[in-house]
C-alpha cells in the first residue's frame, strides 16, 4: 500500500531543490565575477555584472529545464 504522504513531500522537495539550485547559480557567478574583478584590479565592476548576468541567464535556462521534467 503507497503512503499518499510522501507523494506531495518529494514533490515539495523537488521545487525545493529548483529553487536553491536557482539561487547558486546565480550567486556562484556573482562571486566569480567579484574574484575576477578582484583579481585583475578592475575600477568597475565589468566581470560581476557580466557574469551575474550569465548565473541568471543560465540559471533561468536550467530551470525552465527542470520545470519541463516536472511537468512530464
């Protein structure tokens, strides 16, 4: 017999798990970007925003992905 539980649980899990997913992309990118501008002694902020702008974007791709796989 199938616990009706844990259905809706691992479901929940799963937007859980999209959405953090979501969130590092994003901040993973940002923080590279702020190294890379560290690193080279940038006055402006040209590799935080650009690669920002990448962690959204890819970030954006992966979970329209993930909501497809969600949706089948």
């Amino acid at each position: 017999m199938k616990d009706n539980n844990s259905t809706p649980s691992k479901k929940y899990m799963r937007l859980f798990a999209i959405s953090s997913q979501l969130t590092a992309t994003i901040f993973g990118f940002a923080l590279l970007g702020y190294g890379l501008d560290y690193y080279f002694e940038v006055e402006k902020n040209y590799f935080t925003l650009g690669a920002t702008l990448l962690g959204v974007f890819l970030g954006l791709y992966v979970l329209y992905q993930d909501v497809k796989k969600l949706d089948n």
